[in-house]
C-alpha cells in the first residue's frame, strides 16, 4: 500500500510542484490549501489529488484537517510544510498582525502538523518531515522581520525535532530555497528583481520543480540516513 504524503500550501507554485513530484514517486498526495477555493478545484481537477482546507495556523482545525486526511486517504506518512504567507515591511512600518500572522502560519503551522500526525509516525515506526525553509531564513532579509524570523525559526525547530524523531525511523529536514519563479515572487517589482538575479551566481531564477526534486529525495527510503539538515537550493546566492 502506497504511503500517504500531505503537503501544506499544496495547490499552487512550490507545493504544486512537491505534489506532483511526490505522485509520480508512488505517494499517495493529499494536498493542504487555506484560501482558494477555485484553484483549489482546479488543481484536484488537474492532478487527482484530493485538496482539504483548513489553515495549518489554527492548531484544532489542522488537528481536525489531518484526522480527515487520514481517515479518507489514509495514515499519514509524509509531512511537507509548505504553506507560508508574507506581510512585509520595515519594522517601524510593521503592525502587531503582520508579524503575528506570519509567525502563527509559517512556522506554528510547523508545529501544529507535527502535533497532529507525529506520534502515528513513531507508532508506525516511519515518517519524513520536510519543512520548506528560506534563503531569507539564513541571511535576513530587509523588511522581512516576521518572514526571516519565522523561517529561521523553522531551521532550529527542523533540527530540535530531528533529534525526537530519529530513534522512531522519523527523519526531520529542511529545504531552504532561493528565489523561485513563483507567483509570490513575481509579486516584486521588476526594478527589485533584477538586482535580485544579479546576486544569484547561476544566473537566474529557480524552478519549483528544483525544490520538489530535493522533497522527493528526503521523503524517500534513500534519505533515510539524512535528518537534521537543510538543503539549501538557491543557485550559490548564500552559500551556508
């Protein structure tokens, strides 16, 4: 019996990617989304993959979200968080909400799956954990506080659990990724992203299948001998 992956944040961009990436490894995808019901349809359409929505940053819908999961689909297995949301500004600029938002989704949703699928992990005696850290995680990023805070926050609380879950044939890693084609990227102004690809030794942008190409080899039997670490895939732009 195929096991069963969940990827928070699962219907567009890089969750789509990891999604479609795990499919095609064998996995049985369940994709996580918070807020868009018509891509979300879409995307079930597209791939066949079923898509629940719950906000991963509320702790009691995503223990409920993740007992659903598991009693359609099945136990689940794999754990991709994925789902993340940016309120940027300069600290001075930068209201209470902006921060707490960020903090709460981006890496309390971390938590909040680990709390509902962990101990059926240990109990089962497999699981993989991949958080998808940032670049912005390692160096900072100008008004990003929350954003760089929180996805630093997911690279230690990547290595803390990593240390829980290794004894239970649990493995717990990060991927942090540069700067992404994605829709959340092409958010920046053109003048801002040029002198982004500028700093990037290879030259350009990364492709979410980049990033998917790293989840399925963490999530697979041959990564079983790897937990606690970060993949940082972000064409030489921080090299960590």
């Amino acid at each position: 019996m195929a096991r069963v992956a969940v990827v928070t944040g699962g219907t567009r961009g890089i969750g789509r990617a990891i999604c479609e990436a795990l499919k095609a490894d064998g996995f049985t995808v369940a994709a996580n989304y918070a807020g868009n019901d018509e891509k979300a349809k879409a995307f079930a359409e597209e791939t066949g993959i079923p898509v629940f929505k719950f906000d991963v940053g509320d702790y009691e819908a995503t223990l409920a979200g993740c007992e659903q999961i598991a009693s359609e689909v099945g136990p689940i297995d794999v754990v991709v968080n994925n789902a993340g949301i940016t309120r940027d500004g300069t600290l001075l600029k930068m209201s209470y909400e902006d921060w707490s938002d960020v903090l709460r989704i981006n890496l309390g949703g971390c938590f909040n799956m680990a709390k509902a699928t962990f101990a059926g992990m240990k109990e089962r005696g497999w699981g993989r954990v991949v958080n998808i850290g940032s670049i912005n995680g390692q160096a900072g990023q100008y008004g990003q506080v929350n954003y760089a805070a929180a996805k630093s926050g997911i690279h230690g609380f990547t290595k803390a659990l990593a240390q829980e879950g290794a004894r239970f044939g649990i493995t717990v890693n990060a991927i942090a990724p540069g700067y992404i084609d994605t829709d959340m990227v092409a958010a920046v102004p053109e003048n801002v992203l040029e002198k982004i690809v500028a700093k990037i030794p290879v030259g350009r942008l990364g492709h979410a299948d980049e990033i998917a190409r790293g989840v399925s080899f963490l999530a697979s039997e041959q990564g079983a001998f790897v937990t606690g670490s970060t993949l940082s895939i972000n064409g030489g732009q921080h090299m960590y």
